[in-house]
C-alpha cells in the first residue's frame, strides 16, 4: 500500500510499505477514506518528538470503511463507516473506567513521564505519533491497524460527508475539551492563542457555549480574518503589538482580564532570543511565550486550559504570577471517546460545521508537498484532508479544492 513517511527533519515521502495485518483478535483493518495533517504533525515532520524513526507512518486523523476484523471485534463489523479516536485506548483500565481515555494504561509500553522517571504507567498509545506513544502506525495510508476496536472506532451515519465528521478524530473533541476545561459558558470572556485548526475549532466552540467575548491571538492575517467573520472574534496580530496580553486586559470590563484562556499554539511559540537558545543547546523543551501570556491575560482565579502539545522544561513559566492570581490549570491529551456521541449529534442539527475550517483537499501520493504547504501557511491554507486512492491533477499542480465536497 501507500503510506506517508517519515525519512529526518522536513523529510517525508508517500512510499510503497507492507499492507498491515490482523495482530490481534480484537484488531481491525481500515480502508481509509479521508486523513488529514495536524498542527501536531509538524512537531513530528520538523524533527522535534524524540523517538519519531525512520519509516514511521504519521497521521492520527482519520476514517474509513472497515474491510478485515478480527474474531474477538464485536463493535463494528466489515462495511462500517467510522472515525477512528487519535488515543488507543483499551476501554477498561482504570483510567478508562473513569473516562479518561487519554490516560489509558495498557496500550503503550513506553515511558511513564518524559522528564520524571518516576515508574508510573505510560499515557496512551497514539496513531503516528512516535515511539513515545507506542510507535502504532499511522492513518496517512491507504489502510491501517486499528486496535482494540471494541473501544475506539465510532460509526458515523452514511449521509454525512467525510469533510463532517472526520474531525471527530482528533481536532474537533480536543477544540471541545479545551472550552469545557476552560468552564466556557454563557457571557465569558475567554481569549484564545493560536488561530490553527484547534484554535478556530475552539472558537467555535466557546460561542456555542454562549461565551459573549472572544478574542483571538496569531500572526497570519488570513487566520485572523476567518475567526473574526466566522465566530465574531476579536482579532489580535502579534506581530502588530509587543503586548497583546495587555490588548487583551484593556478591552475588558475593570481591566480585570478575562475569564479564561486557551494556549492552542504548544510549544513551539514564538519565543525570545534566550528561549531560542537554550533550545538548541537542549536546556529548555518548550517555548513559554504563550503560557505566560495566558497568565498575564487571565484574571484574577480564572482558567488556563492548554490543548496545546508540550514537553521538557519551561524555565520561565511565571509560576508566581499563577499563584498570586489564584489561577487553575487543566490540560492534556483529549479524552476524545467520552465526546464523540454529543460532538456527533451537534454536528447532526448543523449547530458545528468543523469542515468550514478546510481549505485544501489533496491526494494521498501528494502529501509531502501538502506538508510543506501546510507548514509554510503557504496559500492561506488552513486545514487539509489527503484523500487516498485518487490521482495526481493532470497539470501536477496542487489543488485548492472549495469548501462542501462530497464524500469519497
């Protein structure tokens, strides 16, 4: 089959790999019909998540037909339409009992933290996210592995197009677990940083829950543009201003700040010239630029929820600033299965578009160039779906495909 992979730092090419197989009973075999690249992805693409080998298959957002189930799989059966959840999880550990999905103890054999070796079991396994999270191949395929099937994969209806429902993978519960860990509801103000595909999702989102201001931080004008005629956020480029925080605190009621932030940008954050350097000299893991904007901009015991990927150390992460402000932290990986039948049914009554948010819809076999694209912000490319089994256009240039196709 063809699959996505990974070969160094900005290196990636659709290549000819071994079909995958049934490795246990309770496995199945999708044929994926729709994939799509994550702002995560690129943490991957550009070398920055340890263990991420040579040959490894990306992709975590994903759906597809299911062509070949193993005899335990009681779930689904061959010819089911579903969207499969980015986190594996077994569906009962401990954790999963309690619905925290992400936390899973069985289906990663890896590491139990990523600086602390404190011998706690690991996070879940992931889909095409490293061997830090289980090396489990990826979804950028023609098929994939999907393992314990009686937990993850969740039927979708036939009506509704791939564009629909296929972020009910990853980006769509994770927009969703960020606002309802942020306490987002009817007149909150809550700011949001970083207008990528969780960002815009999480505006979204936070009108729903009724919030009655939204502000959003980014430097790509396109982005800003489409969250403030789309979701009537207020638009902050950072690139225009050294403090948006302080924007951000002057535009609410007693400059108070507001009610809650969302960090959607991770790790890689722009961050200063020290940051920058104690990067690459492997002394800091993770930009703090955005969390301590987010604490500057909260108020005083407000919410941080942090979607966003992030790993190592912070050195200057304002603790005392968080602690004076009576601040609460929630973040972490989405517990995308305890979302799913709600995300579903508001996507049903057309109170969620997620595919509003795409711009580009490609072929599998062009995805190396879809990575560039998507990386660079090249074409005012917001989110792209890689469509596996169509052909190259006849010209061999990338398509921008419009908003509304119909499924594959």
């Amino acid at each position: 089959m063809k699959a996505l992979t990974y070969h160094g730092p900005h290196h990636v090419s659709v290549d000819n790999v071994a079909d995958p197989i049934i490795e246990a009973q309770d496995d199945i075999i999708l044929r994926v019909t729709a994939t799509a690249i994550c702002g995560s992805d690129l943490h991957l693409y550009r070398g920055k998540i340890p263990q991420t080998k040579h040959g490894d298959i990306f992709g975590h957002e994903f759906m597809g037909e299911v062509v070949e189930t193993g005899r335990d799989v009681t779930a689904v059966q061959k010819g089911d339409r579903v969207v499969v959840p980015f986190v594996i999880a077994c569906g009962d550990c401990f954790f999963c009992h309690m619905h925290q999905y992400a936390a899973c103890e069985t289906t990663n054999t890896g590491r139990g933290a990523i600086i602390n070796k404190k011998q706690i079991p690991p996070p879940a396994a992931l889909f095409g996210f490293s061997h830090l999270y289980g090396g489990v191949p990826g979804g950028q395929a023609e098929y994939v592995r999907v393992p314990k099937a009686n937990t993850g994969p969740f039927k979708v209806p036939p009506l509704l197009a791939d564009d629909k429902v296929l972020f009910l993978s990853d980006i769509l519960p994770t927009a969703w677990q960020a606002v309802k860990n942020a306490q987002v509801g009817k007149g909150s103000r809550v700011a949001i940083f970083g207008a990528g595909p969780v960002g815009l999702l999480s505006a979204a989102c936070a009108r729903l829950a009724g919030a009655e201001q939204i502000f959003i931080v980014d430097h790509h004008p396109y982005r800003l543009e489409f969250a403030q005629q789309r979701y009537g956020a207020i638009p902050i480029n950072f690139d225009k201003t050294d403090d948006p925080a302080e924007v951000i605190i002057e535009n609410t009621p007693g400059n108070r700040g507001v009610d809650a932030v969302i960090d959607a940008v991770g790790f890689e954050a722009k961050g200063s010239t020290t940051e920058t350097i104690l990067t690459n000299l492997k002394l800091e893991g993770s930009s703090g630029k955005a969390l301590r904007q987010c604490i500057a901009a909260v108020r005083r015991g407000g919410v941080v929820s942090v979607p966003g990927v992030y790993a190592g150390f912070i050195h200057g992460f304002l603790f005392g600033d968080a602690f004076d402000k009576g601040l609460t932290f929630k973040m972490g990986q989405t517990h995308v299965h305890a979302y799913l039948p709600e995300l579903l049914k508001l996507i049903e009554q057309g109170l969620l578009t997620p595919e509003e948010i795409v711009t580009h819809h490609l072929p599998l076999n062009e995805a190396a160039e879809a990575y560039k694209i998507f990386e660079k912000r090249e074409q005012d490319c917001r989110k792209i779906i890689l469509v596996p089994g169509t052909r190259t256009s006849e010209t061999g240039n990338v398509r921008s495909a419009t908003l509304g196709s119909t499924d594959v």
